[in-house]
C-alpha cells in the first residue's frame, strides 16, 4: 500500500494539471476558484498526514488565491469566505490540526454554495 501522504500529493498534483488543462476554458475567476478548492482540499490532506508546516503553507496560498477572484464575488460571499480564512489561521496559529480539518471542511462546504 502506498503511503497516504504520496497519495494526498499525487491527488494534489492531479487536480492542478486538470486545471492547467482547463485554463482555456475557464475564466481567470473560474481558474482561481477552482485553485482555490484544491488548496482547501490541500490542507485536509497534509492536516491527516500531520503537517502543520504544509497547513501553514495551504493557508498561506489559500489567502493569496483569494486576493485574485476577491473582486469577482458577492460582498456577502467573500464575507463568508473571509471569515473561514481567519478562523482557519487561528487554528493555524493554535497548531490545532484537528480543527484546521474541520474548518477547512466548512470553507470548502461554503466554496461549494458560492460556485453554484
């Protein structure tokens, strides 16, 4: 059996070639949207293999892809977004995995209701 860190990665590397390939098709928006969710996803992954260094780097990477679409949402969308974004650096900050687990799981639920 594989290691489920290798597999996390190569899942990770997956779904960001998926999205190079899409980029045609896509606007920058959809682009970054996306990006955004496979980051969030990102931080489960390394959460689960006990990374706190990797959830930090999600986090920070998460923050700067919502710079890019931030002008592109609803004020309450990005509210909601901002929101799970500084919950999940406070777990950061309070080195709590299980709950960057959790509210990564909230962000992506919250993600799922604003590409609707």
């Amino acid at each position: 059996a594989r290691d489920p860190a290798e597999v996390g990665q190569a899942a990770h590397d997956a779904a960001i070639a998926s999205l190079d390939l899409q980029l045609r098709y896509l606007s920058p928006a959809e682009t970054d949207l996306a990006r955004f969710d496979v980051w969030a996803r990102r931080v489960l992954v390394d959460a689960a293999a006990d990374d706190m260094a990797g959830v930090r780097g999600d986090l920070a990477t998460l923050e700067w892809i919502r710079d890019r679409f931030a002008d592109t949402l609803e004020s309450t969308d990005l509210t909601r977004i901002d929101a799970h974004l500084e919950a999940l650096r406070t777990t950061v900050d309070d080195e709590d995995l299980a709950a960057a687990t959790d509210e990564a799981e909230r962000l992506r639920d919250t993600l799922g209701s604003v590409q609707e």
